[in-house]
C-alpha cells in the first residue's frame, strides 16, 4: 500500500476552513478521488462495485486529488484526509502556499469572515497571472442566497423555477450583498485570461447531510424528545433549495475536472420542498411525528438560531440546476432530497454525532433489584428510564385519543383535502393498532 502511495501522483487542492461541515466533508470527499474521473461517461463507469460502494479508490498509477488548506479553529485537529494544513501567520505566506496549489477552492457559506479573504486570494493570483505555467482554477463556494430577491422571469407562470443562465439577474437577500459582490468581483477576474486563470461561483443549496448543519436545530429538537411538536416558523409553504453535502462535494469535483465555461453553476437538487415539508419528514423520522406552527417572530428569540440561519429558513426559491444535469456526470447521493432520502440522512446524523446507542444488559433473578438499579443507571446518564407497562397504557391513551377524534367529527375546518386524507389515513391506522395491542393483552391475560 506505501509502495502505491509512493507511485501515485497529486495534484494540489487548496480548501479553507477543512475542519467546518463542509471543509470535512467537501475535503474527505476530493482526497479520494481520481483527477478526471467524471470525464468518463456513465457507461464506462457501470462495470463498478456490486455493493454499490460509491468510494472508488485510485490505483498507483492513477493522479489524484491532494487536499491542503486552512483551519477555522487553530486548536482543530489535522484532519486525517489533508495533506498539509497551514496556521497562516500573514498574507504573504498564505499566497505562497495558493501559488502551490492548481485548484482553489474558497467556501463563503459558513463563515462571512472569509468573504473578503476570498475576494484577496482571487486579487492577489490575479495579479501574479504572468507567472502561472499551466491554468490555475478558482472555483467559489457561495450561497443560493444571493438570488433571495429575484422576481420571477415570467409573470405569467410565477412558479417557472430559476436556472444557471438567469445568474444575471439575480438579486440577493439584503443580508448577502458582500456575498453578491464576491461572486461578481470573483467572476470578472476570470474574464481576462482564461488559459491562465479561470474562476467559476458554485451557489449552493441549503446543504443538508452527516452532522447537519442549518438543520441541525430541528435534528436536535427531535433526538432530545422534550418537545411534543416541532415548530415551523411563519405558514411553512416557502420553498427552499437544498443539496446533500456529498452531492456538493461531487459538484465541485466535476466543475474541477471539466473547467466549464459558465462561470455561474447552481448546485441544488431537484426537490423544491418547502419548509413545512421538510420539517415534518424530519419530526416524524426523528421526533414526536408533529408540527406547530408558530408566528416568524417567535423565531427570533431563539438563541440558538442566528440571524442568517433564519434568513436561509425564510428564503422561498424555485430553482433548477440545467447546468449540471446537461453537462456534469454526477452520481447522485440523494437528488431528490431530503424527503426521498431521509433514512440515510437520519443514519448519517446518529453516525456522525456519535448518537448510536451503547446496550447495557442488567440480568439477574426476580425481585433482585434489577430494575432499581435500571433506574439509577438511566439517572446517572441522564437517560429516558423507559418502563414497558407505561409505555404501552400511554400508547393505548394517546390511540383512543386519535380514535375519538372520528367520532367528535370536530366543528373545526380541515384545510385542504391532502390534511383531510392524510388524518383519515392516521385514525385508521390508530384503530388497527390500538386492536391488535388489546387482541395481544387478552392472549396474555392482560399483561402487556
């Protein structure tokens, strides 16, 4: 394997920040890959890993990406996927080190520090184009954010979603003009010299995927259980633009590999749901199964949401990503969304968060303190001391609850057909629940 390693060959990426949700995953990502793997058309590529393994590893023979790169905290650990990281002490040497690299890669999305770092870096290469012996390419991670005010191109048909040749028109959430200006100050640079110096802004969706990020907080909500219905802030039906972290990875990995010539790329997936939608799928897959809706205001006293994120959550955009689906070869992890795709989204959070359970058998004979001594256990860990009676009087209480609701017929309104299906559906599945528990306590002679 050392013999292999020897024998290949790298070339340089530069990514800032390799220690935030994207730098992980965007760097972990890259490190594997082959330097002009998407080329191949998808038929070359079918002939693959039977197990569906989505990680191909490079032979010795093969150039690969290497990954180098900043941390946003100095006392971050060295991730084991980057070559090199540097603790950059003043411009100067961070130029040198980009002057190393063939790819530079900037992400805006996670910190607005690193927005004027951004501009610098491109300037400053810029400047030194005479002295490049083959192209270097500066690919900018930044946010579909900057298209939170545009108006639709078709009044007549105002839901017709915005693709990559609309770039020109966008025009950003008050909250992103620094970001808006990057993008077109990032975009003018590549304009001159293209043999030398290429640039290409890659707008993000909201990236979802492995410990989560923007959804962190309803994620979180759900896993602790101490809230009976998860909040959705405001009526819920914006639409907003996500993409799975993977996929955003395999995005940049395509743009590096075929140096388009847009320099706009939209990575997005096709899923247009809208916020009401996605915190529902994330309650019911993770949480209580509820919602509530609740006024936007009582959004902005939560401490734990910035301002940004709540802008992010507020944004409503209809957005298709022509660019990739005609040109790029990706395989996608999940290109229909979080909804589709939500067992392994859950998997990757428990996973990543390190939330799998650790089992505990506490065995012994009756009445020798067994479960005192669960109790306790469950105590000292801060644990939910979970009892197999009360669950299942609470389960039949909260059935009969459901069940009674057919026979109120309620004097309040359903609105839209869908909710009233969709309840119908649940009181029918509470009805062969509650009896198929009842038949089971009768043939246990009424242990539960």
């Amino acid at each position: 394997a050392a013999a292999m390693e020897e024998a290949a060959t790298g070339r340089l990426i530069f990514l800032n920040h390799l220690d935030s949700f994207c730098g992980r995953s965007i760097g972990e990502y890259l490190s594997t890959c082959v330097v002009g793997a998407t080329l191949e058309s998808p038929e070359e590529e079918e002939g693959g890993d039977e197990n569906g393994s989505d990680v191909e590893f490079p032979t010795a023979s093969e150039e690969v990406y290497e990954i180098v790169g900043t941390l946003s905290k100095p006392e971050s650990t060295n991730p084991l996927f980057a070559k090199e990281t540097y603790a950059v002490s003043s411009r100067e040497t961070l130029l040198s080190h980009l002057l190393e690299c063939e790819i530079i890669l900037y992400n805006i999305t996670e910190d607005a520090n690193q927005i004027e770092e951004a501009t610098w870096a491109a300037s400053a290469l810029h400047k030194e184009i005479n002295t490049f012996a083959k192209q270097k390419l500066f690919i900018l991670i930044s946010t579909i954010m900057t298209w939170g005010n545009t108006k639709s191109l078709d009044p007549e048909n105002p839901e017709a979603p915005f693709s990559d040749q609309d770039f020109r028109r966008r025009r950003p959430h008050p909250s992103f003009m620094d970001y808006i200006n990057a993008e077109k100050h990032i975009v003018k640079l590549g304009k001159t010299n293209k043999k030398k110096f290429s640039t290409c802004v890659v707008a993000s969706g909201h990236p979802y995927g492995a410990e989560e990020d923007l959804f962190h907080y309803f994620f979180k909500m759900c896993w602790l259980g101490e809230t009976p219905a998860i909040p959705v802030f405001g009526d819920g039906n914006n639409i907003i633009p996500t993409i799975h972290i993977r996929d955003l990875a395999i995005v940049l990995q395509n743009v590096a590999d075929h140096r388009p010539d847009l320099q706009y790329v939209l990575a997005v997936d096709t899923s247009m749901h809208t916020l009401e939608e996605l915190i529902k799928c994330i309650s019911k897959n993770v949480g209580p199964g509820k919602i509530e809706k609740v006024p936007k205001e009582i959004a902005f006293l939560s401490k734990e949401l910035t301002q940004k994120q709540l802008d992010m959550l507020f944004v409503d955009l209809r957005m298709e990503p022509l660019y990739l689906k005609e040109n790029f070869n990706i395989k996608w992890v999940a290109e229909e969304g979080l909804i589709e795709n939500i067992a392994q989204v859950v998997t990757e959070y428990k996973q990543t968060r390190g939330l799998l359970p650790l089992k505990v058998c506490v065995h012994g004979p009756p009445a020798s303190g067994k479960s005192t001594i669960a109790k306790e256990l469950c105590k000292h860990y801060k644990l939910h001391h979970v009892r197999t009676n009360d669950v299942i009087s609470e389960k039949i209480a909260d059935l009969e609850q459901i069940v009674a609701k057919e026979l109120d017929k309620v004097e309040v309104e359903v609105e839209g057909e869908d909710v009233q299906e969709e309840e119908s559906e649940n009181i029918e599945a509470a009805k062969e629940l509650l009896v198929a528990i009842k038949e089971n306590m009768k043939k246990n002679k009424g242990r539960k």
